[in-house]
C-alpha cells in the first residue's frame, strides 16, 4: 500500500495510531454465541481417538509460533464446525479476504511487538467483516464496543467510526492485547481477557489459583470458555482447509491500493467519479466513514483509501482536490446520522450557553475535541456566551446520502 499526502502529492509512510488506555473493560467485545452452547459444555458426545490425538496434536504443532495451540476435545468441536458442509463455503470466503485483511494487521502487530498469529481473532470476531455490529453494539473488524475503541484511540463521532476502519482497528486491538499480556503475561489469557475483559480474567484467576487457560477456564464466562477453542481451530482450518475440501474464494478487495491524506471535507461519490471507480467499491474501502464523507481538515488530514488507478488519475485528483472542484456546497453543512441524505445548512459557529461543555458540543455536532480546541485556541473549559468555530478555517464539509448501515451476525 503506497501512502500519497494531498497537498504535496509525495510518498509518505503509512500511518500508525496511538493508542493509549489503561485495560479493556468487561463489555469491551460482544460477547459471542460461537454457533452453539454445546461447545461450551464440560462433557462432550464424542471424544477424539488416542490416534486422532497425536495427529492434530502434531499438526498445530508443525504451525505453533508464539502463541501455544494446545488441542483438546474442545478445540477438535470447533474444528468440526468449522470444517463441516455447513462451514465450508464461508471459510472459502475468509480466506480470500485474509490476502487483504492480513497483510494490515501483520503490520499494526508488528509495529506493536506483539505475535502476528492473533491477527486469526479477527476471524472469530468478525469473519473479516468491518461492517460486522454485535448485538450489544459492538462494532468492526476487531469488534470494540464504543467506550473501549475511545480508550485505546478510535475516534468515534457522526463522521467517522474507526472501529471500522481496519488499520485504526487492528492497532488499537494490538494495544489492548501488548496491555493484557503484560498483565497476565500468558497469550491464551490475554486472547481470553479480549472477550471478557481483564477484570473477568483476574476472577478467574482468583478462583483458580492458576494462570493458564485451561485451568482457569471452568471460572470464565460461558462465552469466554468457547472463545479460545475457537480461536485454536480458527488457525488451523486456515492452514490446513485443503485437507477438508475447503476451496478458498477469490479475494473481493482490491489487492493493490494507495493511500491518499486529504485535508478537507469531501464525499466519496465525488472522488469515484473523478478516479473512475466503483463509488461502493470505494466505500467498501474506507468504512468507518459514516456518511461516506473524508472529514479531513488542514490540522487533521484523513486517511483515504482508494484501488491503484492510471497515472492520469492522480493528476485528476490532485487538481480536484485542490482547486475545490469537489465542493458541492456553497455554505459549510454538518452532516449528521439524522440530517445526512439533504443539505440542510447548519451555522459554521455555535455560541456556547451555560452548562455545555467542549466535549459535549464537538460530539453533538460530530467534530474531533482535539480539533475543536485547535480551531479556536481554548483550553479545557467552554465560557458560555463564547462563538466557537465548528469546522477548519477555509474548510467546506459536505453532506452526504446516508450510508445504510446493516446489523450482521459477528465472527465465525
């Protein structure tokens, strides 16, 4: 992935996110149904034959790197789930979006120091789906519920939610992890602890007087005691799917992409037609941003993806960008979950009133706090009767039709 900045047009490196927090909270991932309750089950209707047992047990051991892949009857019921005729097509699909999805997370791990095999729990999230929502709100690739993705640096507004975006993500989800095996100073309680929260974990622990899973595991929440057998089997039926006549699907993303860092407001319908692309294909691309609107701004730009195009095209874009040509509206218009779809015009500024606070006004009008304070150079505190600048100097944001979001089944 080539990263290009707007204003310059020069290759830069591609961006990383701090993400910073003290622990993932116990709401922090939707908790998971893992297709049936019967895994989760101590007692099992069939148990794995002594020469099953050596079999499987050397096949996780041939791919263990970092993280123990430890085999039990529990892992082998997820590996039959997940291999059986009902599993197959969609394991087909996983591996085609892994070619895209992985080389993103093998990077924000590596940046992390973390192991790169746990870039397979994303698997169990989301089934690689960013647009993947749980049931409790949990949301993204890695599945953060709101409170948790703020925590470790997502930003989440009317604009953007970044628990989508999978280079946000996967980093903030690499924090939590490098946070949790500190503390524990084991992968597979760590792995547990992005399930459950830490503070389930340290219970079990308690109860246990133990610090592997295994041990520990009869303390967890139900959901927590399938969510490492999964994870375990997950990697296996990635590297040995043609053992079960899984046949991997064609990867649906684009395999060679760039990265542009725009620095205003611009809706995506706009820039596909001026690049010629698919304005789905691009959306697909860039999905934590809500309203399909890159809500860049000169003291924040924004990361836009976008397929590798001819190199007219980026001339193109380059000069629609800059010359304003994308700009569809004549006054500043905020772009909300409500108002989205119709250009209504919201005033530019707000005249802050008593009670309100800066946090309170960027999230009611779906702006960056950071960016708020930086536009009209105030500190921590809204004095009411105050005239605060709601987008950048010279900025144009623009609205947008609604970018339908759908509530899908999470992970595998």
């Amino acid at each position: 992935m080539r990263v290009f900045t707007v204003v310059a047009f020069l290759l830069a490196p591609c961006l990383g996110f701090a993400a910073s927090g003290n622990s993932k909270l116990t709401d922090s991932v939707g908790t998971k149904d893992y297709h049936s309750t019967h895994f989760h089950r101590d007692t099992l209707s069939v148990q794995p034959s002594g020469m099953q047992l050596t079999t499987m047990r050397g096949k996780l051991q041939a791919i263990q790197k970092e993280v123990p892949l430890d085999y039990n009857d529990f892992v082998q019921n997820y590996i039959d789930l997940y291999t059986g005729p009902n599993r197959r097509e969609e394991m087909g699909r996983v591996l085609g979006l892994a070619k895209y999805y992985f080389p993103i997370y093998e990077k924000a791990f590596r940046d992390a120091g973390i192991p790169e095999e746990i870039k397979f729990l994303s698997i169990v999230e989301s089934a690689l789906n960013p647009n993947a929502i749980s049931r409790v709100g949990a949301a993204g690739p890695w599945q953060f519920m709101s409170t948790t993705g703020r925590t470790y640096g997502l930003n989440i507004n009317n604009y953007v939610d970044e628990r989508r975006d999978p280079i946000a993500a996967s980093y903030a989800a690499a924090a939590y992890l490098k946070d949790a095996y500190q503390e524990f100073g084991d992968w597979l309680l760590a792995i547990a602890s992005y399930n459950c929260g830490k503070s389930s974990v340290e219970r079990a622990v308690a109860k246990a007087n133990a610090l592997d899973y295994w041990s520990i595991r009869q303390y967890l929440p139900v959901e927590t005691r399938g969510y490492v057998p999964a994870y375990i089997a997950v990697i296996y039926v990635m590297n040995y799917y043609n053992k079960h006549n899984i046949t991997p699907q064609a990867c649906s993303m684009p395999m060679q992409t760039d990265t542009i860092l725009v620095n205003k407001f611009v809706s995506l319908g706009n820039i596909s037609r001026v690049i010629a692309v698919d304005p789905n294909q691009l959306a697909l691309l860039n999905p934590g941003y809500l309203q399909r609107v890159v809500n860049g701004t000169a003291a924040a730009p924004r990361r836009l993806v976008i397929p590798q195009i001819q190199k007219e095209r980026y001339s193109a874009l380059y000069d629609a960008l800059n010359g304003n040509q994308l700009t569809v509206a004549a006054m500043p218009v905020i772009a909300t979950a409500d108002n989205a779809g119709r250009v209504e015009d919201i005033p530019a500024f707000h005249t802050v009133k008593a009670g309100e606070t800066l946090a309170g006004i960027a999230d009611k009008f779906g702006v960056e706090l950071s960016d708020l304070k930086s536009w009209n150079k105030v500190g921590e505190r809204a004095i009411p009767g105050q005239t605060l600048r709601l987008i950048a100097p010279g900025t144009v944001a623009l609205a947008s039709p609604k970018n339908g979001s759908v509530a899908v089944a999470a992970g595998l």
